[in-house]
C-alpha cells in the first residue's frame, strides 16, 4: 500500500518552533536524547535471531548536494507559510547540520506536549514537504533515504535508566516506529513495525507477526466525521490519513494528528470478517483527560483488506494490508 507523499498537519495543533525543542533527535545518524547525550545505533537494536528491522545502510542515497541551495519554495505546500520563520531560518547556509537523503533539510517543529511535525525542505528546488508527527524521537542520515520516526535507539537508551517493564510501558505511550523512504520527492511507509524487549538478551528488538497471529497496517483516502445526526466527508488533501495497525490477538493502534489511541480489545471473528472492538482506550498524547478516551472499533474483511473504523467522531473506510509474516 503507497503512504502519501506529505501528511497535512491541522492548523490547531501546531505552534511553531525550530528544532530544539524538547525531547531526542538525530542527525547525521547520531540519535540524541533530550539532553544532548548519544544512544546506540542502530546497528546495536537487535540480537541476531531477531526480525531486522530496515536500516539506514539498506537505502542509500546517491545524491549528494553541493552548492547554493535554492530558496524555500513557501507556496509548495498549503501550510508552509504558516511555519515560515522554522522552515526559512537557516535556508540560505543548507543548514548542513540537518541533512537528509542528500539533499533535503529536515525542520522539526513542536506541535505540543510530545509531538514534533518533521518537514522536508529540497535543497536543490526548494520545495517543502510535510513528513509525519512523531512523539518519541526522530532519526536521519545525509547518506540515506530512510527517516524513522519514534526511532527505536532512543526507546533503548531508556532501558540504562529504568525497569524493562516502564521501558515497554513508554513504548506503548509514544507508539511503534515508523520507517519512511525518499523516493524521487516522495516519502512512503514501510511496516508496520512492532517492538519488544527480548527478556534474554535485555535488547529491545522487532516484534514479530508470527505464533499464529496476523497484523494489519490501514490508511483512509477520505476523512468521515459524524454528529449530531450528520456525517461529514473531507478528500485529497483536506486531511491528514489516519494510521491504523491492528492485530488478531486484539492489540490496537490508531494515530489520528498529534497521538494514537492504544490497547486492546476483544476480537470477534465471522467468516472472513475481523472485528476488534476496545472500551475507554486511551489517547497518548493526552492520558490524563477523560476526554480524550474513545471506544474503537474496527472491521476488517481478510478477503480484499477492505475496513471499516468508528473512533470518537471519525467513522472511516479503511484499506489495510496484512503484514508480512502473518500466517
């Protein structure tokens, strides 16, 4: 399934800030947590008989940008003149210190108690793409088109500081990580992708969809609100997608703008239809309102992968792709 090439952030959720804002980031491949310290690498994720999880070495980029960068192309993108000052400032030096894939300045703006909108500026045309929201830490290199948000070395650097149990606490917060690939101005999804700590090793390595269990990766093409008897429905570029993962043992994951509703629900299962349904999850970037907590539930015809979604306001049509490994 093709992620859309840029994620539309909603005005209300987002004031902008130049990266420095608190919590990890990584540049140069250097993931840093909020105070400036090193975490491991990627190549330290993982013990070998664990599923890889894709690495920054597997897509290299063969672009390398060398002179005057152009200058930030504002009507690329709708939003991008209401985050002028973060997505010009440092334009015209490439801001080196913020390479991806080449040639593309990474901006990452705050949006928030734990929510960072990371943008794309093009060195070499100027244009501005919006990439993701991440909540837990972003990581990139200038020799490579992957870009990972909610990067798992820095979930890993917390287990030097607290028991495996918070660690997997944290991880189910913030949410799993998200690989993003470059390609010729667009950025897809790969995944998705889970985590765990494998109790032998301590390490925190890629869970797998095996033991009988089958995970399902969903997106929406148009966004359905309903309420007070009526429903209403955006396209294209009105909205931002919704990523959705759930499993058959009843884990959900529905990130909907600034965090992600997760838990677990009961599955119930007809013919080819999945159906998951969770009471009072909650929102992770906003656990202490009662507000914020919604009751989910999402059907999933196995068959052609089409779904439907009823969380809070939004009642969506879903695609979803079962996840490889699944039985």
């Amino acid at each position: 399934m093709r992620a859309r090439s840029w994620v539309r952030l909603p005005i209300w959720a987002v004031l902008p800030l130049l990266a420095g804002c608190d919590g990890p980031i990584a540049v140069d491949g250097r993931v840093l947590d909020a105070g400036g310290e090193p975490v491991p690498a990627d190549s330290e994720r993982s013990s070998p008989s664990a599923p890889a999880l894709p690495g920054f070495e597997d897509y290299p980029a063969t672009d390398a940008f060398t002179g005057e960068p152009a200058p930030v192309d504002l009507e690329s993108h709708p939003d991008a003149k209401t985050f002028r000052t973060a997505l010009t400032r440092d334009a015209e030096a490439g801001a080196e210190q913020a390479r991806f894939a080449g040639h593309y300045r990474i901006v990452v703006i705050g949006c928030g108690t734990s929510c960072k909108a990371v943008w794309a500026v093009d060195l070499i045309d100027g244009s501005v793409h919006s990439l993701f929201t991440a909540s837990y830490g972003v990581a990139f290199r200038p020799d490579s088109r992957l870009i990972v948000e909610n990067d798992p070395a820095t979930y890993e650097s917390l287990l030097e500081e607290m028991p495996a149990a918070e660690v997997e606490r944290v991880m189910r917060t913030y949410g799993p990580p998200r690989f993003w690939v470059e390609n010729e101005g667009t950025f897809e999804q790969i995944g998705p992708h889970g985590l765990r700590i494998d109790p032998q090793t301590g390490k925190i390595v890629a869970a797998s969809a095996g033991h009988g269990t089958a995970s399902w990766q969903c997106t929406n093409d148009l966004e359905v609100r309903c309420g007070g008897g009526t429903c209403e429905v955006e396209t294209a570029d009105a909205f931002t997608p919704m990523s959705v993962t759930v499993d058959d043992s009843g884990a959900i994951s529905v990130c909907a703008y600034s965090g992600c509703w997760e838990g677990t629900g009961e599955v119930f299962e007809s013919g080819e239809f999945l159906v998951l349904a969770g009471q009072d999850l909650e929102f992770s970037t906003s656990r202490d309102s009662p507000s914020s907590r919604a009751d989910i539930a999402i059907a999933i015809d196995r068959a052609d992968g089409v779904a439907t979604l009823k969380a809070a306001e939004f009642a969506h049509p879903l695609l979803c792709e079962r996840l490889e490994g699944g039985p």
